[in-house]
C-alpha cells in the first residue's frame, strides 16, 4: 500500500493506492491552512482505507516545484511518518504529476503550477514511447514571459486561472488549454508513478531528500 501526499501548491491532495487499484483519494484546494489540514487528512484517509501507518509499502510525495510552505508541509509530514516506521520515500517533481495524467495530443506539452506572487513554474513535455517525458529544466516565470517564448502549436495544462486564459487566447488560437477537470494534479497519478519506481527500486533516503525551489527563498 503507497500513500501519496502532494501539497506543493494550494491544491492538496491524498491518495492510497494498493498496487492493483486506488482505495481512497481525496483533493481540495486549500486556503493557506495545509499546516492544520494535512495530519487529520492524512489520519483520516487511512481510517477509510482500514490502513495502519506500519502497514505502508512506500509514501509518495510530490518535491516541487511549488510554494515554499506546502512543500515544507507535505514533505516535512512524509518524511516523518518515513523515518517512524522506516517506510520507503519516493519524491516525484510536481509538474511530472501533473504531465503523466494528460492524455496523447499532437505536439508537446507545457505543464504550469502556482509558484506564488503572481508568478509560476512550467515545463515542457513530449512524448516518449507513449508517456510524456520532461524536456530540458522548470522554470520560475510570469504568464508573460511564458507567452513570449512559447509558439504554437501547443497544448497549456496544470493550474491555469481565468486571467491567465483570457492571456492565452490573447497571445495565440494556436494553443490549447486542457478543461479543468483533465488538468488537475491527482494524488492517484502520484501513487501509481510511485509505485512504479518502489517496484524499480528506485527509492529516496528521507534524510537527504530535498525540496525542488526555483528560487531562493
């Protein structure tokens, strides 16, 4: 059993996942409270799921980029709850979470997140071998800056406000913004990418797992 925590932004969301299917999943966008949210969430969830923190495989947890806070809440928690009962940790980069949930489209993908102060991180997707691979580093920008060194034709996903479409439609036809509810970052994508690595083997030591910042503090 994997548990996914992801709070790299005001989106917050939990997962379990059994290996074969998704037990429980829960996602809401929180006001700046993930501090006090979090361990009840993470309690309850696994109440639901009949689960006992000692009986974890693995616990996921989304690295950023993101804001400053939620990464240090998630990961803070996973790696406590790792290190008590010497559970694997897997972290997984925020916007891979976000780009392994899309479906196949012609051309690449551009997956943004909230970075805070008006300002966001993006990154670019294609397809390799059916799964969308990044390519090249995130980067910490403003829509504007986005928009100027983007060309169509390319798909937008991830956290996109009201303003930024009405920025993009602007900029270009030529660009397509996934519907919100395709583009929302889901926990069970972060269990089921997890879970695949605990399987490979490929696990983090949760003493020296850091954050991804784009920006110093």
């Amino acid at each position: 059993m994997i548990l996914a925590i992801d709070t790299a932004t005001r989106w917050t969301a939990l997962a379990l996942h059994d290996g074969q299917q998704i037990i429980a999943e829960y996602g809401w966008l929180s006001a700046q409270t993930q501090s006090m949210e979090l361990a009840p969430a993470v309690a309850r969830i696994l109440q639901q799921g009949s689960v006992q923190a000692a009986d974890l495989h693995a616990i996921g947890v989304s690295i950023g980029p993101g804001s400053y806070t939620g990464l240090r809440v998630g990961l803070g928690l996973a790696k406590g709850i790792a290190l008590a009962y010497q559970i694997p940790l897997i972290g997984v980069p925020t916007l891979d979470i976000v780009a392994a949930g899309q479906a196949v489209c012609e051309g690449e993908l551009i997956v943004v997140a909230e970075a805070g102060r008006s300002r966001i991180s993006s990154g670019r997707y294609q397809l390799i071998k059916g799964r969308w691979g990044p390519q090249g580093q995130p980067v910490n920008e403003t829509w504007e800056e986005l928009l100027e060194r983007i060309d169509p034709p390319l798909t937008i996903t991830g956290e996109i406000s009201a303003a930024a479409q009405k920025q993009i439609r602007a900029a270009s036809r030529g660009f397509t913004v996934v519907p919100p509810a395709q583009r929302v970052r889901r926990a069970a994508i972060l269990a089921e990418l997890s879970w695949r690595r605990l399987r490979r083997g490929r696990l983090d030591d949760p003493a020296a797992l850091t954050p991804i910042y784009l920006r110093e503090p």
